[in-house]
C-alpha cells in the first residue's frame, strides 16, 4: 500500500502528541497532517524502513515542526541501521532561540540505547539558515555523543517553506 493510500486509509484518532499542532492549521488539515505523521512513522519503524532518505526524513520533520509558533529542538533517535526508535521534542523556547542541554540529550539517548541521532528544530522566522548558537550547539552535541559511540549523523532545520541539512552543507 503506498503513503498516499495508507495516510487515508488509516483510522484517525489524535493522540496528545499530535494534538499540539498549531491552531493556525485547520481541522482538517491537522487531521491530514497527523495521519502522514502516523504513516511515516509507522514506515520508519517497519524493519525494513531506514532512513536514508534525506527527503523523508525532511518532510517528517517538516510536519512535525514547521507549525510550532516558537523554536523546539528534537531528537530522532536511531538504531544501527538507522531506524527510527523514538522522535522527541525536547526543548522549547522563544521566537529566536531554545535552550539545549546536552545532558538531557545524552540521557534520552541512553535511555532509547541510541546508536545514531538526527538533530532539528524549527526556525519560526522561516529563515534556516543556521546561527553561530546552532552550529555551536550542534558541534558540543556531536562531541558529547562520541565519546560514549553515538553518531550524530544530522542536524536539520526546518520551516514552513524549507529545510536546512548540516550534513549536506558539509557541517557534519
């Protein structure tokens, strides 16, 4: 069954982390935006669904995302062959910034026996272009997460109308 036809053919029932879609989306629309959360992230968990399509990965994020009204930093935690065990949005800030802190991240990750991790937050000016702090944050998170064998694969900021790979930029 393709994406297209599993995101309407799936039965709809908003669980509380989806139900904190922006209020700028209309109902209906949420609801389309839950059901393709619902789908990607079934696929991603599927044994054979791994995420090394940087395009998926985008568009999940996008959804999961681009809404939110101030910045949010998540996490998408991976096993070894790069599939999804859990996405979580860990901080939340203001309009311009969301405070990090590596110990959080490092213990989220443990606790998921993280083998890999994806980086992202929102940039609600719609500007993605990454901040002196982003690329800061971004290069102590890869360095904390070494030394106990996580691979920092990514850090992708997003908007409503695009998206920013620090991999594909050379940042990583």
């Amino acid at each position: 069954m393709g994406l297209v036809s599993s995101v309407f053919n799936e039965e709809m029932t908003m669980s509380s982390s989806y139900s904190q879609l922006s209020c700028s989306l209309r109902s209906r629309d949420a609801k389309l935006v839950v059901r393709a959360l619902r789908c990607l992230e079934q696929r991603f968990r599927y044994p054979s669904e791994i995420l090394n399509n940087t395009q998926t990965v985008r568009a999940y994020l996008q959804l999961q995302l681009a809404e939110e009204r101030n910045e949010v930093f998540a996490v998408l935690f991976l096993d070894n062959q790069n599939r999804l065990l859990a996405f979580e949005k860990l901080f939340s800030g203001t309009i311009n910034e969301a405070v990090v802190y590596p110990r959080v991240v490092v213990q989220r990750a443990l606790e998921h026996n993280a083998a890999k991790v994806i980086f992202a937050h929102n940039h609600p000016s719609e500007n993605c272009e990454p901040s002196q702090g982003d690329k800061e944050i971004t290069r102590d998170l890869q360095r904390v997460l070494s030394i106990i064998n996580i691979t920092a694969i990514d850090h992708i900021i997003v908007s409503r109308k695009s998206t920013y790979s620090f991999a594909n930029h050379g940042l990583m």
